[in-house]
C-alpha cells in the first residue's frame, strides 16, 4: 500500500518527491503515460530496477489454451493475453565506465512528475558514482496524443564539478524478462517470450524491430531515432540483433556542458499488413515525429490538454486531496480514450497487465459515462469497437442456444475468455450497459450517423438476446432466470434486478430505435411482431421485491438467504474471493460491489425516493466493497438519499484508489472504472446529474466540508458549465460554444430551468429533506472518514 504522503497534494501535479524502491511498481502504474494506442509504464530510463516492466498496444495479445479439470459445453478453450511489446523506454548512462543505477553510488536527490497540463512525466536526478563522479539527469517522457504512433523522450546528462566521460545506450528489447505473477486471479498469466523475430536493422542514428506473436499471428514493428546534441566529438553508432536494437552515444563533457539526446520512437502492429507495409508506416511516423521536432510535440500535447481541460476540468474547493485526486482520474479516462480508435478500454487502461488487459462491462457502465459528456468522440469509438465485434457476439449467442449478440464478459478481440462461467457467461448484463452506453450517447450528442450505422443494430442484437433469454410465466411476468449480476459473490440467480432493468431500458429503447429507422430495422429484418414482443417482455418484467422487509431484493429470493458472520470474518480474510470459497459466498447476503445501488443510479427512475432510502440502508450493511467498483456508486447514492458526508467518505475511497493503492494491487495498472467513479461521485453525486429518457437533470447537495464544485459537461453541442455553492446553484452555457440564442432546458430538483448563451441562471438549492438515520457498514469495512485527512480551504 503506498503511503499517503507518497505524492504531495498537488492540484496539477502527482509528484514523486523521493524514490521508495519498496513502492516501484505502484509508482509505475500511477505515472504510465498513455494515449489509448500506445501504453508505457512508469519505469525508470535505465530499466533497473524495476517492479514491472510494461510497454502496450492496445488490442495486441497472445492466445494461451484455457484448462479445465471439468471442460463443459460452450467453455471458451482459448484465453487472450496482453503483451508486454518491445522497450524502447530503455535509456542505459555510464559515467566513467560506472553504470547508473539508483542502488549504487550516492542518490542525492530523485524527482519525477507526471505534469497533468503537459501530458509528460518529468525526471530530475542527481547522483554521485561509486568513484565520487557527480552527475546531473533530466528527462521528459510523452506518448503523443496528436501522432498517435509516437512517444518521445528527452534525455539530458552534465557532469556538477569534473569532466565527465558519458555513454548513453539507448534500446529497443522484446521478450524482457518478468517477475513471477501472484496466485490472484486478477493478475495476467505469465508469457515467457511471446515475440518471434521476423526483421531487425540498424540504422546511424536508430534501428528498428519486428516481431510476430506465436499464436495470434500479430506482428508488430518498433523504431527510434535520436537527435543528438552535445560536444564536436561526440560519436554515435547504432547495432541490432533479434531482440533487441541498441544506439550507443559518447562524448567527454566538461563542466558546464551537456550531452541532450530526443528518442524518437514509433510503435505499430496490425494483423493483416505485410512486413515491408508495417516497416514504412513506423518509419513514416518517425519522419512525422522529427519534422514535428521536440518542442513540436511538446506544444501538441499542451494545446490537446488545455482544450481538454476547458471543457472537462471538475474543481473542488475543500478537499484538496480529491481536488488532485479527480484530475488524475481524468487525466487516466483521456489516456485511456483519446487516440483508442475503434480498440477498447480494458480495465487497467494500457498502465499494466492486471487482468490480462482485458475489457469488461465496467467501461461501458463507468468509463465511457464520463467520456460521453466530456470527450464523446473517444466514447463514440469504443462503441464502434463493441459494433466491429458483433458477429463474435452473435457466434457466442448460437452457441449458447440464444438469438442476438452475447458480448464476452472478458476479452480484448471480441472472444469471451472467461474460463469461470458463472461468472463470465452468466454475467450477460454486459448487453445492457452496452446498450445503454449506446442509448446514452447518442441522446447526448444527437449524433444521427452513428445511430444508423451502429447504435440501431446494437440495440436490435442486444434486445432480441433477452427476449429469448428471458420467458414469460403462466401469469404473463416476465423473468430473466440464471444470471449473475454486478455482484459476483451472488451467481447464477434469477430475476437479478439491474439486470431486469437495465435489459428493460434495453427493449423499450430497441424498439424506439426502429421506429426511427425503419429502414434500417428492415434491412436487420425486424418486424413489428418482434418489436411488440420487446415492448410485452419490457412491460413485464419482473422486479423481486420483499414486502415485509420493504425492500427491493438484489434477486429473487436474496433476502432469504443467511446472513454473513462479518463480525467473525478477520480483516486479512479480505477480499473474501482469495480465503472463501465461492459456495459458500453465493448462499449468503454478503455483496462484493453495488449492484441493487447501483442499479438506482442508472435506472433511478425506476425507484421512488423512499425506496431509495430503504434499499440503500439495507444493502450497505451487507456490501464489503471487494471491488474497487464499489465505492463510487455508494458515493453517488448515499449523496441522494440524503447521506452527504458518508457519499465524501465513500467519493475519497474512489478517488484515491490507487493514489493511496487502497486494494494493494495498483502495481498491476490503475484501476480506471474507480477513477472514472471519482468523476461520477461528484458529477452524478453532489451534482446530482441524470439523464433519464433524454432528460437532463441535475439535483445539487454539498456536503459540509467542500464550499464549490464547478463541473463541466457536453449536451447536444453545448458545453454546460454548472457552479454549485452550499445554497445556490449556476448554471450557464459557455459563451463562443454555439450560436447566440442557443438554450438548454433542463431541470434543477425537479422544475424547470432554460439556460441561454451569455444568460447563466442562479436558483436557490431547495432545504434538504429530513434525513434518515446514517446506515451502517459491515463490521470493519466503513470508508474511512474524509474529516481525517482532508483540510478545508
């Protein structure tokens, strides 16, 4: 777990103020930089030492069989891997002869800093050999988000006091060598060199590698230059082998000077483009990136970010540990989307190989929310992925005895991967939030385009999977049997109800869909016989409620079931899916995640308030946030049912899920769903946000120890900005964003509001109402109190 005091409370900054080589992998994760083609982990220039390496493309993967003690019908045989693609991170100094490396010597001071205005990681060392030499190191690093191909490092070397005689190596290497997974399910599998040589060429100034994955029959190119500076005698040769490529730089430098080399690197890898093909798109990348030049680069990154954060910057004034906390969650969302086109999001992002890079149904549920209204062409990208896929989902559908499209509930191709079925195959919920991130944005956008060409077929395949998974009774209700919802320490159960109502949004708005499109329903031979048929299972859907306790039941009959013995479960037997076996979670009322909450915060108009209250009450005495998933939804529901201070408790747990590596496996890559979730927990929270059938709506409640929230959001082409104060609220459209005389309606606690260009309205916040005693936790799994570590100011 990284110490709180690990990274100074910066609002722009994650500065790493001293080198703890205890905590190098989480810090590897924490500061990667990415740009959703290409991600590189935080490692040190020198390579050693490392907790773990990691250089990423996004989507290129290896195949591994999927072994079964019991192998059953439908069992997915083949699992997919990311892989850790050639280094070209790798920036080797020996200063008179001595390597340097932070373990040896005298390490004076040591700096890096991911600037998240500029987009970079910034180094600064300085240290002093074995044999007393002293030297000085800076370094910038950036993968570009405008050449999408591209990372870049700048590397500076001067001697303090003496003349200094200065080597740097700088490589490229495929096949490195990884440290021994852990026995976790959540870790990748351990790919001992998956990269076959097929090409290698050196160059003056670079070199260039190409390698081909054994199974998937990826191939991949890598390529560097270097422009140098340094003094008149400075001699530069570059050699390559199979696996690696390596440019050698020497100089003697005198006090006062300084050797400056800008690596220049380009990644690519397709699965259909010849050898020569994919040699001549890195080369011409590489050409792009000098033309470019250093500086070039550097202002691109700048004025994508500064754009970037006119529109989605969140500032909140009294908390600033999640003052920097949701930046850095942004910062993290945009790397992960920005340049993804038309590829996933996994769940780490591209900042470390947790879960073998895999996709789940968290990016549609938490990642993409935010992007929609802040970056909506990313979003609109990862839906077309999703779409791209869809005859992989309509295989696993037949296979399955099932009509439409069974998204995978892990991949990074399109394949299901899940080996553990009542987890993976069972969790078809998946379908639901595609569709409703599909629904989501294009009421957000009005994007008409892509609901011809993607949307209404999403929905159409999505929609006709329930109808045949799910059968009406002799009664006429209808039931979604054998599921597993969000919550996976309750498997296999029937009539989950974020399942049930989040397929029933599904139908209803399938069947809306083609009325629209009719002829794009004509070429998908919909017929109005199946669309009636949506609309009869969508009417019908059953939600399990339990009358004598008044609540609604995560599934049927889960209310029944025995309760947990929290009080005799020790802290180290968390999460409880490592020291229980999954039996014994699935007979019980103990929830790993929220999945009842958070089916009120996504179909919250499903639900009165008083409903709300109840529900949340009981469910959070049973839910023991083994996910990092968690936290953020219990922020947002807690904040509208009325529990402002327990929704900043839980807003801090989400925020600083990896800032403060709170699950102990940030080493792993961050977790994003959790840093989206801080978006979401003030947004949807305290900003009280909704969109429910198009509506925009907003219901804003601050708690006491944050005085503003100012956030920002995209609707149908308008930036809305909105600035919440403790008694009133503002809400105004930006001026230069649209036409004068545009107008946004909205809705504030419920009645109307018309917002106008260079007209920004002010209501008062209405008296809360009064609030229902604060619920309780499991015994020991309360989030920590924000009182505790946040200040006001």
């Amino acid at each position: 777990m990284i110490r709180e005091s690990a990274y100074p409370c910066e609002p722009w900054r994650i500065r790493e103020a001293t080198l703890d080589l205890d905590l190098l992998a989480q810090s590897e994760s924490v500061l990667a930089l990415s740009n959703g083609h290409i991600g590189l982990r935080a490692n040190l220039d020198e390579g050693e030492p490392h907790g773990l390496p990691g250089s990423y493309l996004n989507s290129f993967y290896e195949l591994r069989p999927l072994p079964y003690a019991e192998a059953g019908y439908g069992y997915p045989e083949q699992g997919q891997t990311v892989v850790n693609v050639t280094n070209g991170k790798l920036i080797r100094l020996l200063v008179d002869d001595e390597p340097f490396d932070v373990r040896y010597g005298d390490l004076q001071a040591h700096e890096r800093v991911l600037d998240m205005r500029a987009g970079t990681l910034d180094r600064t060392v300085e240290w002093v050999s074995p044999a007393g030499q002293a030297v000085r190191v800076r370094s910038t690093r950036l993968v570009s988000f405008i050449q999408r191909a591209v990372a870049a490092i700048c590397y500076e070397v001067e001697p303090v006091e003496n003349e200094a005689r200065v080597v740097i190596q700088s490589g490229l290497v495929a096949n490195e060598e990884l440290p021994v997974t852990k026995k976790d399910p959540r870790v990748a599998a351990l790919l001992e060199e998956p990269l076959e040589s097929e090409e290698h060429i050196a160059n003056g100034a670079g070199g260039l590698l190409i390698h081909r994955t054994k199974a998937s029959g990826l191939r991949m190119a890598a390529a560097m230059t270097h422009v140098v500076e340094g003094p008149d005698r400075t001699v530069v040769s570059t050699e390559a082998f199979p696996d690696w490529a390596r440019t050698t730089i020497a100089c003697v430098l005198k006090p006062g000077e300084k050797l400056r080399v800008v690596k220049l690197l380009a990644y690519g890898f397709s699965s259909r483009r010849s050898l020569p093909a994919l040699r001549d798109q890195v080369g011409a990348a590489l050409a792009s990136a000098r033309l470019t030049g250093w500086e070039g680069l550097c202002q691109g990154q700048r004025e994508y970010l500064d754009a970037f954060w006119d529109a989605a910057d969140v500032r909140v004034d009294g908390d600033p540990e999640v003052q920097q906390a949701v930046r850095f969650g942004l910062f993290h969302v945009l790397q992960a989307g920005a340049r993804n086109e038309m590829r996933p999001i996994p769940a780490k992002g591209l900042t470390g190989p947790g879960y073998d890079g895999h996709v789940f149904w968290d990016t549609e549920m938490f990642v993409l929310p935010v992007l929609i209204y802040t970056q909506p062409d990313a979003a609109a990208q990862v839906l077309r992925w999703r779409h791209a896929t869809l005859d992989l989902a309509r295989e696993r559908a037949h296979t399955l005895g099932l009509k439409g499209a069974a998204f995978p509930w892990r991949t990074i191709r399109g394949h299901e991967t899940s080996g553990y079925w009542p987890a993976g195959t069972a969790g078809f919920h998946i379908g639901a939030g595609i569709a409703d991130a599909t629904m989501r944005y294009i009421q957000a956008t009005g994007d008409e385009v892509f609901e011809r060409e993607v949307g209404v077929e999403l929905l159409v395949e999505t929609a006709r999977l329930w109808r045949s998974l799910g059968h009406h009774d002799r009664h006429g209700a209808f039931h979604i049997d054998g599921v597993t919802g969000p919550d996976e320490y309750s498997a296999v159960s029937n009539d989950n109800v974020y399942t049930n109502l989040m397929a029933q949004r599904n139908l209803v708005g399938a069947a809306d869909a083609v009325l629209r499109h009719p002829d794009v329903a004509a070429a998908l031979e919909v017929d109005d016989e199946e669309t009636a048929s949506w609309r009869d299972a969508a009417g019908a859907m059953t939600v399990p409620y339990d009358a004598e306790l008044g609540v609604h039941q995560q599934s049927e009959g889960f209310t029944r079931f025995q309760e947990w013995d929290f009080e005799g479960t020790e802290p180290d037997d968390y999460p409880l899916l490592l020291t229980h076996p999954y039996f014994d979670l699935y007979r019980r009322q103990v929830i790993k995640q929220a999945d009842l909450v958070l089916a009120m915060h996504w179909r919250g108009d499903a639900f009165t308030p008083a409903e709300k209250v109840r529900n949340f009450s009981y469910y959070e005495a049973r839910t023991v946030r083994d996910s990092s998933l968690s936290s953020c939804t219990q922020a947002v529901m807690a904040a509208e049912t009325g529990h402002l201070e327990l929704a900043h408790d839980y807003l801090g747990e989400a925020a600083l899920t990896d800032l403060h590596d709170s699950h102990s496996n940030t080493s792993d890559g961050v977790h994003l769903a959790s840093l989206a979730g801080a978006w979401l927990g003030l947004v949807a929270g305290y900003g009280g946000m909704r969109d429910h059938d198009g509506v925009l709506s907003f219901a804003p409640r601050l708690p006491s120890r944050i005085g503003r929230l100012d956030f920002s959001l995209l609707w149908r082409g308008l930036r809305l900005r909105v600035s919440v104060r403790p008694d009133e609220v503002t809400y105004y459209l930006r001026e230069g964003d649209h036409e004068d005389g545009s107008q946004l309606e909205l809705l504030h606690h419920g009645e109307p509001v018309t917002v106008r260009i260079s007209a920004p309205v002010t209501v008062k916040i209405p008296a809360a109402p009064a609030r229902e005693p604060e619920p309780h936790q499991p015994a020991g799994r309360a989030p920590v109190r924000r009182g505790m570590h946040s200040t006001a100011g």
